[in-house]
C-alpha cells in the first residue's frame, strides 16, 4: 500500500485563514451550525443556501476574510463534487439502467423471496458489510441505495427498517475495516501490524453493526416513519417489458465495482511497490471512477440488450437518470465546502491544541480526540489522521495487538454524531427523503451507536489482549 505519514500531512497543511484565537473560534463554529440548523427548519430555506450562508457566518465570527472564507467554500464544494459528484452521477445512471431493464426489480424480487419479514433487516446489512468492504462510504450508498429503497416499497417495510442496517454497515466497514484509507493512515501512524489490525477490526466490527443496524432499526423506524421516496426511486420506463436480465448477470454488474476495488486493494497489500506495473494497472481499474463506469459499461450489454434496449434509447435513459440528483450534488458539495471552512479556520487544531494535555488512558484519548475533531470539521478522515497524528508516541513500547486496539479507538471515535457539517449527513438526508431533525434522530443517532460500541469493545478487549 501507499505509505501516507501523518507528518507529511501535516507539513502539507496550510497556515489558518484565521489568527482567532480558542474561544472565538468555538463561538464562531457554534454560530454557523445554529444558523444553517435554524435556516433550514425554521425558515425552510433550501439546505444549499442555508450552508452557503452558515460558512459565511462561521467565516465572520472566526475573523477570517471574507475572500479567504469564499475560497475555501468554493475549494471544499469543488472538491467534494469533484470526488463524490461523479460517482454519484455514475451511480444514478446504473440505477437508472437497473430499473428500466428490470434487473432491479430481479434482486428485489430474489432479496423478497429469500429473506422476508424479521430476517429482511439481517440480509440488508450482511449485503451492506460485504460490498463496503472494499469501498468507499459514498460509492456504497450509491450502489445500495437503489435496491433499499425498492426493497422497503416493495415489501412495505419501513425505510427506516431497511435503510439503518444498510448505512450501518457501510459505515462500519468504513471507519474500522483496512482497506479504507482511514484505518490504513492510522495503521502507518502509530506503526500497527496491518493482519492484526483486519482481524481485530473484523471482530469488533460483527456485534457493533449488529446493535447499529437491526437492532437499532427497530427503534428508528418508530421514531421516523417515513415511506420511500418516490422522487429518488429510480422508475421504470412506462412500457411493460416482455423480458428481463436474469439474477445472475445483474448481481455480478452491482458487484464489479466492489471486485474491482477490493482486487487493488489485495494487490497494494500483497505487492507494495508503487512503480510495480501490476501495482499501477490495478490502482487504475480498482480506482472508485474506472470501477463504476465500468460497471455501468458492463450494464449496456448484460442489463439493457438482455431487456431489448437499441442503442437509441442510452442517451434519453442517462438522461433520465441524471435529472433527479442536480440538487443533491449541490447539497453535498456546499456540506464539504462548510467542513474545508472550518478545517481551514483552523478548527482541527484548535481541538489538538485543547486535548494535548489530557491525562487518561491513551485508549481512551484516542477515542475521544477522534470524537472532538469529527464533531468540529464533520471529517472522519480528518478525524482519524489528526488523532493519530497525536496519540502516535503512545504507541511506542506497545505490544501488537495494543497498537491495533489503538487504531481501532481512532477508527470508532471519528464516526460519532455526525451532523450538518458533514457531506454524508446529507447524502443519507437527501437520499431517504428526510429533514434534518430526521436524519439527527436516525442517522446521526445510528453512527453514535457505532462508534460508542466500538470504543466501548475495543476497551474491553485491551482487557485481555
């Protein structure tokens, strides 16, 4: 694997756009959250606006420029389109295909029969843990969200019921799990064995998304008792097809991507040498753009023709399928251009320079100054590199499998209570059709069980190992 120091990353940092000092700046974090919360469910401004406008805030309370403030807006915004945008996109049009060729509906019509009424939230969330593996948080819910949403219509299950486990599992895969880039910075800080780490991570990882996905779901879809979206379903042309792609060819075309992904991480792993030609050629393949357009490429011919899809009717199907998320793209982006504000005011050091001096266990620290950051900037990478940056000497005269619990502390502490600082918050928002008091009763609940289990198992196996 690419070996990323949290020193490099913190001689790439650039100075604060802000000399405000500690207070202030908690002051002025506080005041942009509360105003993109009030714009948002008092005055029901449209979420783009209410963040545009909360970044302002946070700007001017912080003291920082306003040009300085604008630029780092734009910058996040840009970048997390950038990233996230496209995949999105090019999720939105597998979607779209798996719908109008009816190879979504084959899933949902297998997923129904094999797993029905209380084994339901059990089958989403192993299907979720399987194909967040390897990917990104984002990627996941592109892929899966789809399928969720039909399987909750079609079987008249709360989306809730259905949703939670999914998002549980990714989430966990996600913060605990190597491959993810999170973890693996982790493990090269603080020098953990990367096999000790997967097996401890893996071990933790099985009863906490347990509790967060169905066990939790019970009571989310009683607190939000929402039905799916019909506007983010993706829907059918209007013609009723004689024949569809079977289950087979459709499940290998949802899974491509996450055998792509995981097949460059098993190379990085096994081969760890950047110049290597095998090395390149599947960092290229496995990467999260080549997978899914690949994936959505590999769609045309064992999704479309297999339903009697000419090549006429691509273009108008992209189409389609695009239209829906223009403002979900907008809503994300502005979520990552609020936390680039707050990590360039200088929050994320702010938080470092408060918890230096904290005397506990370092188990403990770790977790919680991946709490305190993940609350500040809504970054759980952020969150993960800065705490590890930080813990790192506590790591010395460790044994392996304390050095792995180490980085298992981290992982847990940056997935707690995300909120409106955080892209992913409203990915889940927009996807799931929720508000924002919603999301905080669900999503941001659920990521708070994740990452208190987690801390909490990982203190107890420090215990015995």
């Amino acid at each position: 694997m690419t070996r990323l120091s949290v020193e490099m990353l913190a001689a790439d940092a650039p100075e604060p756009i802000t000399s405000a000092g500690h207070a202030q700046l908690g002051i002025a974090v506080l005041a942009g959250i509360a105003v993109i919360v009030l714009l948002i469910t008092k005055f029901k401004l449209h979420a783009f606006l209410s963040l545009t406008l909360g970044t302002l805030v946070l700007g001017a309370v912080a003291g920082a420029p306003l040009d300085k403030a604008i630029a780092s807006f734009t910058t996040g915004l840009g970048t997390t389109v950038a990233g996230v945008g496209v995949l999105i996109a090019l999720g939105a049009i597998l979607g779209k295909m798996l719908a109008d060729s009816g190879g979504a509906d084959q899933i949902v019509d297998t997923i129904l029969e094999k797993a029905g009424g209380r084994s339901m939230p059990w089958a989403m969330v192993l299907i979720a843990s399987v194909i967040g593996l390897p990917l990104f948080f984002e990627v996941g819910v592109v892929l899966l969200i789809p399928v969720v949403l039909m399987v909750a219509k079609r079987g008249n299950y709360s989306l809730m019921r259905i949703g939670i486990p999914a998002l549980a599992g990714l989430s966990v895969m996600h913060g605990l799990v190597p491959p993810h880039p999170g973890p693996l910075v982790a493990i090269d800080a603080v020098g953990a064995n990367l096999g000790v780490t997967l097996a401890l991570g893996v071990l933790v990882a099985i009863p906490t998304v347990i509790i967060a996905g169905p066990v939790f779901s019970r009571y989310a879809a009683r607190w939000v008792d929402v039905p799916a979206p019909d506007r983010m379903i993706p829907q059918r042309a209007s013609e009723e097809l004689e024949k569809r792609p079977g289950f087979g060819p459709t499940l290998a075309t949802i899974l491509l991507p996450v055998v792509l992904m995981l097949s460059k991480a098993l190379v990085d792993i096994v081969i760890d040498d950047p110049e290597n030609l095998t090395q390149r050629v599947f960092d290229v393949i496995g990467s999260p753009l080549i997978a899914l357009l690949a994936s959505v490429l590999v769609g045309i011919f064992t999704l479309l023709r297999p339903a009697g899809f000419g090549k006429e009717r691509l273009s108008p199907l992209v189409e389609r399928g695009l239209a829906p998320i223009a403002g979900i793209l907008l809503i994300v982006g502005a979520g990552g251009g609020f936390k680039q504000t707050l990590i360039d005011c200088g929050v994320g050091q702010m938080v470092l320079d408060i918890s230096k001096d904290w005397s506990i266990p370092a188990l403990l620290l770790a977790w919680l100054i991946a709490v305190a950051i993940r609350l500040a900037t809504g970054s759980a990478t952020v969150a993960t590199i800065s705490a590890a940056g930080l813990v790192a000497p506590l790591a010395e005269g460790m044994s392996t499998g304390e050095t792995a619990l180490l980085v298992l502390a981290i992982g847990a502490g940056s997935l707690f209570f995300s909120h409106v600082n955080d892209a992913g918050f409203w990915l889940v928002k927009e996807y799931f059709g929720l508000d924002v008091p919603q999301t905080l009763k669900t999503w941001s609940i659920m990521e708070t069980i994740i990452s208190v289990v987690a801390g909490g198992l990982v203190l107890l196996l420090s215990l015995v190992i």
